[in-house]
C-alpha cells in the first residue's frame, strides 16, 4: 500500500490532521491500537479555545458544535474566603466553548467516514522506517497479518505510550517532566451543573473543579492522593467531598446523582523535543503533556496540527519544505508558554505534600491578587482563551 501521509493514532489530533490533508487531496492511511468503540468512551477535557473552534470550523465538523457546544464568557476562582471571576469575553473579547472531546472525536469520525477516509483499527507491532530517506514506511500487524505502507511522511499522534517519540533515538531525544504528587478524582453525572460558568476551587481541603458537558451532564474533581483507588470513592463519599470544597452558596444549589462514570487521573507536565525526527513528525499527547487544570491539552495537539497541516501540504503540493523545516520549533514555542500556564494554574490551585504555611499564603496572595488587578485577570485570560497560533 502506498499514500502520502501516515497518521499513528486514531484519536482526536490524528483524525483532525487527517481531515484536513484529505480536504486538500493530500492521501492518509490512520492506525489506531484501538477499537473504535475504545476510542469513543475515552472520558476527556470539554473546554475548546476559539483557535480550536475555528479549526474545526475550517475542517468542516462543527455543525453540532455550532448547535450543541455551549459558550463560556468566563470562570470563578475561589478558595474559603474569596471567589474571584475572570471575564473572558470583557478581559479579551472572546469566549471559549464547552463541547466534549469524546463529541469533538465522534464528529470527526463522521466527517472521515463520509470522505471514504482509510482508518484501520486494533493494529499491533507498528515499526516506522527509514525516516532519513527520501520516502519512508510503517509496518503493523492486523488480524494476524504484516502489513507495509510507504509513504512520504509519518504523523505521530499515538499518545504518551505510542511507538512514535520512542522511534527517534534516545540520545537525540531531551524530555522534561514534572510529575505532581496527587491525582484528580473525577464523576461524571446526569445532573444540571453547579454554576453556569467552571469553579476552580482552592479549599482548605484541597482543590475542586466544578464543571460541565452539557446542561444536564456535570463533570467534576476533587484533589485526591495517587494512592486512592475510584472503588474507595462511594458516590456519597464523593458528594460529600466535593461539597465542603466549594463555595457555600454553589455547595447548597448542587444536584446530586448517581455517577456514570468515575476515575483518578494522574497529573504531570511532560515535554519531548524536538518535534520532527527525518520523515516523521510528532503531535499531541506524543510530544507533551499538561496537567488538566489551565484546559490545554486538546486545545495544545489542535495547535499542533495547525502548524503540520499546513506544512505537508506545501511539502506534497507546492514542494516548499519551509514549514516542515520549522515545525518543531515554531509549535514548541506555543508548548512552552501553555506548559507555563497549565503550570502555574496547577501550583495555584493545589496542595503539595509536605508543603509549610508559606506555600498556603502565597496562593492566597495570588487569588488576592487576581481580585484587585484588571491587568492579572486579563494576563489569566489572554492565557486561558488560548495565545495564538
């Protein structure tokens, strides 16, 4: 089998890419591990910054979202004493959009499937080739079968565990990590959300985030040890929890009811580069990580796959390697500064083992901070809207 462009990972990032190469005639050929029933119950982030939402827009699979997706002029930071709003709409003139990514993910399927897009799923044994030649291919196993595709370049969009960052040789790879000492315990639950806008909380008990899907589907966290398991977390135990975490006035109005899903997600920031290794190029959660709470981490592979799109089609179209040759660094660059934001919302709003009565302070005077400052509240939201691309 031959085509022009290989995309490692069936997820999000890999089907945006690919919509968008096969809209401009540029041949695809996805390999996901995966089912595609697997990848469609993958519980994600839901809060789309405009550049997402007009990438979206620009590949032609925002008709639900457009009709479904619900417009967010703002969030509450809060701790016992303060609640602070952030204005998005009044600090930048724009919003962003609460649209599940599992929905982002079912609509860009449709979109592919209506192309007559090539997606093989459950592949195994993937091996990328020849990548410092002037075609390369990937090998994978289906069915039982060994299978070869050449190609001209190969897009990993495999995830943090994929084959694709670990095909560049470790001595030319540099990684940096941080890996936070806590988890986020999250449910899932048909009931209306606890505010019309996310509360990020900082309690005397830990962080909580107060958040949504839709207007009768309520996503919410609480700061939990790595330790703890989701079966410890009974959904009264979780209630409760979450309870004494929020405002009192958020606490009284909230809706309870049994949760349909419930999981502890780990937190770190993690960072690969460079992003471009001969013929292959890495996007998303392959080549960082961020922790959940600045709300970057589709936000970030979206921006990624802006910079690569645009780059192989003037690579196979108009044969200009000029943005393949600065892809790396020109979405590192973007990386680093969301890297930074999702960093400093972590510190913000968490709990640290260990941690003396300073750090405690220093939160305070942040929060404080961003109550009596226009220029604090608008440098948070020019971040949380998302820098441009």
């Amino acid at each position: 089998m031959k085509t022009e462009v290989v995309i490692i990972g069936g997820g999000p990032s890999g089907l945006l890419l690919s919509q968008l190469l096969n809209r401009a005639n540029v041949s695809t050929v996805i390999l996901e591990r995966a089912t595609r029933a697997r990848v469609l119950s993958r519980i994600r982030a839901g809060v789309l910054e405009p550049g997402t939402v007009q990438m979206l827009h620009e590949a032609g699979v925002d008709e639900r979202l457009k009709r479904e997706g619900l417009e967010h002029n703002g969030c509450f930071l809060t701790d016992d004493d303060l609640m602070v709003q952030i204005n998005f709409r009044q600090l930048t003139g724009k919003s962003v959009t609460v649209y599940g990514q599992t929905e982002v993910t079912a609509d860009l399927y449709t979109a592919q499937d209506e192309m007559g897009a090539n997606i093989v799923h459950e592949v195994e044994d993937v091996a990328i080739q020849s990548l410092d030649q002037t075609s390369s291919s990937v090998e994978y196993t289906v069915k039982g079968e060994r299978k070869r595709i050449d190609c001209a370049y190969v897009a990993g969009c495999d995830g943090f565990h994929g084959v694709s960052r670990k095909t560049i040789p470790a001595a030319k790879r540099r990684e940096f990590e941080r890996v936070y000492p806590f988890g986020w315990l999250g449910i899932l639950s048909q009931t209306p959300p606890a505010n019309e806008e996310l509360i990020y909380a900082n309690s005397s008990r830990g962080f909580a985030l107060a958040s949504m899907r839709n207007k009768n589907l309520s996503r919410y966290y609480v700061q939990v040890p790595l330790s703890d398991e989701p079966d410890a977390w009974s959904d009264d135990r979780f209630w409760q929890e979450l309870r004494s975490r929020l405002p009192a006035e958020t606490a009284d109005a909230l809706v309870t009811g049994p949760s349909i899903e419930k999981s502890i997600a780990p937190l770190r920031s993690f960072a690969s580069e460079p992003l471009r290794w001969g013929n292959l190029f890495l996007v998303g959660d392959a080549a960082h990580i961020v922790p959940p709470t600045g709300a970057k981490g589709l936000n970030l592979a979206v921006s990624d796959v802006f910079y690569l799109h645009q780059a192989l089609i003037d690579a196979l179209k108009r044969d200009n390697n000029a943005g393949i040759d600065a892809y790396s660094e020109r979405a590192l660059a973007r990386i680093w500064k969301a890297m930074r934001f999702s960093w400093q919302m972590t510190n913000m709003l968490h709990q640290f083992d260990g941690e003396d009565s300073f750090a405690a302070r220093m939160r305070k005077a942040t929060l404080s901070h961003l109550a009596q400052s226009e220029t604090a509240r608008r440098e948070l939201a020019e971040n949380y809207i998302g820098l441009p691309f």
